[in-house]
C-alpha cells in the first residue's frame, strides 16, 4: 500500500509504503484421476490460472486460480472421467478361507471379469475353493468348494520284527497322524509310521532290538551313589550302567547290558579320598558316625613326613610334628610343614596349645644355633648373655632365666651357662650393648626389637630403624642388611627401599617379596598398603557370584551396599533396577508391565490375566498396582488359557473375547445376531455380508454366518440372492450354511419376495383359487394373489374359459360367427337336422346346450327354417381346430370324419405340430380353421391344411366353443 499526506501550504508529503504482487507458493491441491499440476504453477501471480491434465485412461482436466489471498481456489474446471471400461477385478480376492487351504494364488491377482480363481487345499487335504469375478468387475464375497482332511484307509504293510505288529488303531487315521506299533519284551523301544498323505504311508522308523529294561540285578555296593537313572529305561546291547562313587571317594563301577535284561559283571571300585579329610593325610578309614545305623565317614590313620595326627581322639586333622612350622603360605592348599628355622624353636602343633603349628622366639638373649629345634631348651646363649635354670616346685618346671653379663664378667655365646668373670686384675670397662641391642639407660642391654638392629657394641639409648615398610626376620638383628623383609601392605622396590601396595592388591606376610599379590577375583582395596586378604572386597554394586573367575557388577534386579565380600541382595520377587551395579534398595524398581504385590518385603508380580500395568518402571510403593481391565475385556492369556509370554502395559492391552464387539464409544455388548467378531481386538462388530446372517448372538467369526431367511445361495456366483415370489427359504444352519428357495406347495405363491417359510404360501397362483387354491374349473378364472379359499371369478355370460386360466382376457365367447356365413361340408349329410326351430339363435342355444356340437348353420329363407349341427365324431381320425377369439390366441379342437372336409380350403402347411398348425393359421387372415390329423395331437407332427368360411346369402351359421374342447385345456391334461 503506498501513502501520501496533504499540508497546506506544502502540498504532498513523499510517497511512503510500497505494493508487492501477490503470488501463490507451492502447488494447487492433488485432484482424483489427474496426471499432477506442474512445477511451473509455483510461484504464479494473482488470477494466474494451473491447469492438469488427466491421467491416462481419463478425459477431460482440471484447473485451479490464484486468489487474492496468495492461496490457490478449489480445483475445478471439470473432471477426469474414465473412457475405458473397467474389465478386470483389481486385487486378490477377498473371500477369507480356511487354514487347511493354500491361499489364493499370484495368478487371481487382477482377474479379468467373467473368470474364476481356484485354490488348492493344503498338504493332506484333498479339493479345492474357487471363486469368482463378475462381468461388473467385482469379486464375489464368498467361495465354492471343500477341502477334505486325507486319510490313510488302510493299515500299513510294513515289517516290524519283534514286535506284535501295527494295532488297528493305525486304519483311517488322518494325515499327518501317527500310529506305534511297540516292541514285545524283552526288546525295545518300537515302531512309529506316519500318515504323509491320502492312503500313502511314510516309511517306518524305529527298531526292536533286544534292550535291558531295568537296572543292573546287582546291588550297587555301599561305597557308590547307586546305580545311575539312565540305567533304568530300555538300553540297547553295549550300554554301560554306571554307579558313581559317594562322596569322598573317587573311582566309579560300570555294569554293561548284554541284552534280553541281562546284565554284566559289576566293574570297577571307589577309594576314599584321604586328601578330603586333611591336606596332610597319607592314608584314612571309613568308619560309622557315632549316633547313626549305616551312616560312614572318613578319619585319618597317618600323616605325611613331618606331620603328626592330632591326639584328640577323632583323627581327623594332621599337625605339624615337632620341630617343624607351618609354612605360612596364604593359600590353606599349599600351606606345609618345614623344618624350624635356626634361631626359633617349633614345639610342634596341638588341639589346645600351638594349633596353628607355628615357631616361637627364644627368651631375648638366647637363641637356637641349627633347624629343627624341638623345644626351648635348644635355645643357647649370644654373646654377651649369660643363662640360668632354676627349678619350679610347684608346677615340677623349669625356668630359663637370661641376663646381660654385668661389669668384670663375659660370654662368648653359643651355651648354655651363665657369665664367667674376667681374670685377676681385669674388668669390662662399662655396660656395652652387643650387637642387636642397646644400652637401655646406660644400665643394661637390651634385645633390638624386629625392624631395628645395631651393628657394633655400643651404648646407643636405641636401635637403629630399618627403612620404611622394611622390618628384620627376628629380634636382635646386627645389620642393615638384616633389614630385608617387606613389612604387610609393603613391596621391596630394592633392598634398601620398599612402597605401599597399590589399590587392588595386598601384602600379607613379613617377607622378602618384590611385589604384592592382586587381589583375587577383581576384588580391590578401599585404601592402598593393603595387608592381607581380608582387605581385599568388592566395592559397592559388585559381587563375587558363586563358581566365577571375576566380580561383576549386582545383576538387573538386585544391589548391594558398601564394601565387602557379601552376595549381591535380589530386590525382591519382579522387581528390577535401571542399570547393572546398583548400590542401594532404594534403585529397585517395579519393570513396565508389573504390578507391587508387597511393600515389606518388596515384591512385584507381572501385568497379566485380566489386568495391566504402565510402560515404564516404577518406584516400589503401595499404589504401584496392575489395574484390571474394564469389564467384559481381558488380556489375551486369559482367552487363550496361555501364560502371557510378556506383560501388558496399556489398557489398549485388554480386548474382546470372541463374540463380542466394542462401540465407538468403547461400550463393550455381544454381537447381535448378522453379526460376528473373532475377538482379541477392540473392533466393533462386523456384518455378515449381504444376503447373511448368524443363528445365534455372539458370533465368533465368518463361519458364524449363514444365508438369512428369505435368501439362498446362488451355486453360479457363489453369493445369496432373495428368493423370488413363489419360493421361500428359512435359512441356512449351522450344518447346512447354504440355503435353498423351496417352491410353494402346488396352487399357492407368496405376496413378495424373500418369503421366508411357508406360511407365507398364503395366497393363490393366477388360474387357481378355492379353500386348497385348486385350478379354477372351466368358465372361472382368476388373476392370483387372492386370499386361499377365494373362489375363481366366473366367466361374462355366454363366454367360457379353460380349467385354470388366470384372466377375464381368456373367457372367450360360446359362440363364435364365421368370418363370411358358414362352413360347407364336403358331405351335407354330416349336418344333424332339427325341425321345428323358430330362429338361428334358437339354433345357436340349441348348439351351445350340446357339448359334442361343432357348429351350426341356419337357414335365412323364411319358409325353410332349417337349423343343422355339426357334432363331433369321438373317434374321428381327423382333428379341426377351430379359432376361438379374433386374435388367434386360443382354439377350440373337435374331432370329425377324416374324410369330412370342413370350409373352404385354403392352403396345405405341410407336416407341422398341432402348435405349429394353430400359429400358421393366427398368421393367416382367412384361416378360421386348422385341420390335422387327430393322431398327432397333442404334440405331435402331422399334415395340416387351413380352412376359412364361406358367403351364402342363405345361411348364417356359428361354431361352438366349449371349455373343455379348448386346446389350452386339452394341454393341461396332458401335462404340457
């Protein structure tokens, strides 16, 4: 929009604004049957015009305008309409067929019309299903056909040796069955065939060769676990029954089937595992538990060299002998008894004192001068120390006392007596620490503790420290070089140095180890300098399982708290947690689809049979529940009787048993009656197809359905179509789905179409009436669909019908005028004379009153008054029909003389039915009468000649039609 202001005395302000053209973005909407609007249209002005051409197969187009709001108008401008005639059926066909069919097959796809589509039934099924396309292009709803589970009628011709043969159950079994013929005993396991198809049988397999049916007849000896389950069904020949050993023992006896239940030798033997009582047992005995009947366990009877068995009456654990030590190896395997070490002494081990079989220390001062030292009293003293033994009374021991040798006194070492003085003159000059000790406030010496030592003699207040993380083997150590064992929680770097075991590894001993062992199992240490394996857990979230190699983190559905070496914690029952490695309770959770059953303790239960849940996890509180379904609605494991392989998270998850429908507006009802559902859906009811309804409520599928009443199958397309008037059909059953139109009783017809019993017979055909709708008799008739027991309409006076005629238009009159003034006879003394007869419609009653009269003629001369008749010869040869009504839609047949001539001839047909004669004589204007030979009627072909009438001012003459000569009713009577 552009915009300029007008000031006086200044005129027009500049131009403000600017206009932009409107233009259409984009394509004008998809029209049916269009081949598409260009690329080009995009982008085209206002009132610009797109137009599309039709697809092909269509004429015509379509266009579109852009509007002054830059959007494209409606498409118009016509339509596409279809010049080519659809002659195909688009798709496969519809029709749903059963299981035990194949399918339509690719070739039904887009079938021409007028064709039919055929189906084989499925391996072991014999027929086939057809189905068709109409001449309209459309399929037909349903299908023809059966298929027919195949059967093998005759028994099976195969050898079974050893065996009593195939039972007769085998005989008509169904395809894909199978039958069993067993083994007589002692032979085993037996025989199966299978039905593969219509009388064909697969090949047998199986054998019956000689087994042993049970176990060995050997009882398994007492030191075994019995013989093994597998023994106990049928073996074949060479099967060895095994009995393991119990427990601690090792070895296995074996048995092996030598056919018809017989069994072999037992082999084989169980030794006691000694190793299994104690590490250090050489050789051990079964023998009863005290308290039991037959219950044995094993004891030890000797040790290994350097052991000894414990003196505690049981036998059961060996200790180290004396003047050995237990090894201190971490691993309680490998640990062993070894020689003492020089300078300790080993007593040995014990129930009550020493069970750990560990070395002891001499008395600071004193120590063992070789391995092996059994007892304390192999402890000698070091120099500088002198040694004294003085009795204990009371408990009849000794005590060793030890001392540093004071001023003027010595010892050099290695005995076992006290200090000797200095020789006369001589004295020690001061209290002088030896080395491995220090001079304890100048007064006397002591011991250096493990992890300090002094190298010399010296007066040193203390000893000196090894380095960090290093200690000595024992006390009393004189030198650095001492310093060599790494002390727990520590490695030797060199051997002057020595670090802190890294995280995930400990140090257990006082050794000289260069490095710290690692955890085992991926355990890891909270802090580093780890000394021993007791420190060494799984930190929060991780567990050693039972029988693994590694830790690994607490599963899905478990957690565990702190460091330690405790199992992970399950949650509870159902419950789950977001991640692997959960440190704590509170991570537990309820999965998607489950549902809390206890809050203390935790449990959960899945979503399913009739109840849901959500689709996430959830915290374990008491309001997390599954919810059942709305009622009449249930999860598919309680229709199927099926445990729910997974659970159900939505509502959506409820669905309709069979039977039942569901409502737009989610009312749940069964199925009315015409309609069907299969269930494990929320579909609302589906209607049986046109012309089909279902017997009951509560259809479950399309089978349900059967031809309503009214209705029956057409056998040529395959669809119901209505019974027509006349017919009625009460529907199909459950057994016989396919109905039929059954035709009312003789006489009677319904009022409409789709009749639907025969009550509905309740009114009468045209050409019959009365109380049992009987034809109506002659000179009556009667149009139909009266009431039953309506009487038929008499004919106008004067007229006459045949038996059954069914309108007034079929009443013809008794008396018919010849088209000119008579009929002559070839012989006039055929004419039947009646005197005294006063006129020609005297002369006329007088015919009509006879039913063999033909015709008559009367004489018009006043004086003569003549009036003759023309009766009928039953057993004349020759046959004239005579035209009842001027249309020629009905004749009046007589038999005459077959040498009469009746009429004036005129023309020879030739050999034609009496029918056929009749019609040349309708297509004839003269013709008033066909002559034939009486031979051939009523259907017969014969001669036949036409006559007509002749003018004779002297004579009028008239011929006669009865009801019963009409050949209409002759017809009736015989059953054309």
């Amino acid at each position: 929009m552009l915009t300029s202001g007008c000031y006086i005395g200044e005129g027009w302000s500049p131009v403000e604004g600017r206009c932009e053209q409107i233009t259409c973005t984009g394509l004008p909407p998809p029209a049916a049957n269009s081949a598409g609007f260009p690329g080009s249209c995009s982008g085209q002005p206002y009132q610009a015009l797109c137009a599309a051409p039709c697809a092909p197969g269509f004429s015509g187009g379509v266009s579109s305008t852009c509007g002054e709001d830059g959007q494209w108008s409606e498409v118009g401008g016509g339509l596409c309409a279809s010049h080519m005639r659809r002659t195909f059926c688009p798709g496969m066909p519809p029709a749903k067929t059963p299981a035990y069919s194949t399918g339509w097959p690719a070739n039904c796809t887009n079938l021409l019309a007028n064709s039919a589509c055929r189906q084989a039934c499925a391996p072991g099924y014999s027929g086939s299903l057809v189905t068709r396309c109409f001449s309209n292009a459309t399929w037909a709803p349903g299908f023809r056909g059966n298929c027919t589970r195949d059967r093998c009628s005759r028994m099976p011709t195969d050898a079974t040796p050893n065996s009593a043969g195939w039972p007769p159950s085998c005989a008509n079994i169904t395809s894909g069955s199978s039958c069993r013929a067993p083994c007589d005993s002692p032979f085993g396991p037996g025989y199966s065939i299978q039905c593969s198809g219509k009388d064909s049988w697969a090949a047998p397999t199986g054998t019956c060769p000689e087994i042993c049916s049970g176990p060995p007849t050997a009882e398994p000896p007492e030191d075994s676990r019995g013989w093994g389950a597998s023994c106990v069904n049928g073996n074949v020949v060479g099967f060895r029954c095994i009995a393991g050993c119990a427990p601690s023992f090792k070895g296995r006896y074996v048995s092996s089937c030598l056919g018809k239940n017989q069994w072999g030798e037992v082999a084989g033997s169980c030794e006691p595992l000694c190793k299994d009582v104690h590490r250090g047992c050489a050789t051990c005995r079964s023998v009863r538990v005290p308290g039991s009947d037959n219950s044995t366990e094993l004891q030890c009877s000797t040790c290994f060299a350097g052991w000894r068995l414990r003196r505690d009456g049981v036998g059961k654990t060996c200790d180290c002998s004396a003047g050995f030590m237990m090894n201190g190896t971490a691993d309680a395997d490998s640990s062993w008894c070894v020689p003492c070490p020089r300078g300790q002494y080993c007593p040995g081990g014990g129930a009550d004192s020493n069970p750990d079989s560990r070395a002891f220390n001499c008395t600071p001062g004193l120590a063992t001068i070789s391995e092996g030292a059994r007892s304390e009293q192999q402890c000698y003293t070091m120099p500088g120390y002198g040694r004294s033994i003085t009795q204990n009374d009371d408990r009849g021991t000794v005590k060793i006392d030890v001392f540093i040798c004071p001023i003027g006194t010595y010892n050099g070492g290695g005995n076992t007596v006290g200090c000797t003085k200095c020789g006369t003159g001589l004295t020690t000059t001061k209290t002088v620490a030896p080395p491995g000790s220090f001079a304890d406030m100048g007064a006397s010496a002591k011991t250096c503790p493990r992890g300090t030592y002094t190298p010399d003699f010296n007066s040193l207040p203390a000893c000196l420290t090894c380095p960090a993380g290093i200690t000595t083997v024992r006390d009393n150590s004189t030198s650095i070089g001492h310093c060599k064992l790494a002390r727990k929680g520590y490695y030797l770097v060199n051997a002057t140095a020595a670090e802190e075991c890294p995280m995930g590894s400990y140090q257990g001993r006082e050794a000289e180890v260069y490095k710290c062992d690692e955890c085992p199992y991926g355990y890891q240490t909270r802090v580093e300098g780890a000394g021993g394996n007791a420190e060494c857990m799984a930190p929060p979230g991780v567990e050693l399982q039972e029988g693994a190699e590694w830790v690994s983190e607490c599963g899905l559905g478990s957690y565990k708290e702190g460091w330690n070496k405790n199992p992970c914690r399950p949650c509870g029952n159902g419950l789950t947690t977001a991640a692997a490695g959960s440190v704590s309770a509170e991570q537990c959770l309820i999965p998607a689809g489950w549902g809390v059953v206890s809050v203390t303790p935790p449990a959960a239960a899945i979503c399913a049979n009739g109840s849901y849940g959500i689709n996430s996890t959830r915290a374990v509180t008491s309001n997390a529940r599954c919810v059942l379904c709305p009622p009449n609605l249930f999860t598919r494991d309680t229709l199927s009787g099926t445990p729910a392989a997974a659970p159900y998270t939505s509502e959506l998850d409820c669905v309709l048993k069979p039977g039942w429908g569901m409502s737009g507006t989610g009312e749940v009802k069964v199925c009315p009656p015409g309609t069907y559902n299969a269930g494990y859906n929320r579909k609302p009811c589906q209607e049986c197809g046109t012309g089909f309804t279902s017997i009951e409520a509560g259809g479950e599928d399309e089978d349900a359905c059967v031809v309503q009443s009214g209705w029956a199958m057409d056998i040529h397309f395959g669809i119901p179509k209505p019974c027509d008037v006349g017919t009625y059909s009460t529907g199909g059953t459950t057994d016989t789905p396919n109905a039929e139109c059954v035709p009312c009783p003789a006489g009677l017809t319904t009022q409409k179409d789709e009749a639907d019993s025969e009550e509905d017979c309740d009114v009468c055909v045209a050409g019959h009436g009365g109380a049992n709708c009987t034809a109506c008799p002659y000179d009556t008739f009667s149009t139909g669909v009266h009431k039953r027991g309506d009487a038929c309409m008499p004919c106008a006076p004067h007229t006459v019908s045949a038996r059954g005629s069914r309108h007034n238009s079929e009443c013809l009159p008794e008396l018919v005028d010849s088209d000119n003034d008579y009929f002559p006879l070839s012989n006039d003394s055929a004419w039947d004379n009646h005197d005294g007869v006063d006129s020609a419609l005297d002369c006329g009653m007088l015919c009509v009153s006879d039913s063999a009269c033909v015709m008559y003629r009367y004489s018009t001369d006043v004086l003569l008054r003549k009036c003759q008749l023309l009766l009928e010869a039953p057993d004349g040869g020759q046959a004239i029909a005579l035209k009842a009504d001027s249309a020629g839609t009905g004749y009046a047949v007589y038999r005459v003389d077959a040498n009469l001539k009746v009429g004036v001839r005129l023309s020879d047909e030739g050999s034609k039915t009496p029918e056929e004669c009749m019609k040349a004589c309708s297509g004839t204007n003269a013709c008033e009468l066909a002559a034939l030979d009486a031979a051939a009627l009523p259907g017969s072909a014969g001669p036949c000649v036409l006559y007509g009438s002749t003018l004779d001012s002297d004579w009028v003459g008239m011929y006669h039609v009865h009801g019963s000569k009409l050949f209409a009713d002759m017809m009736q009577g015989s059953g054309s």
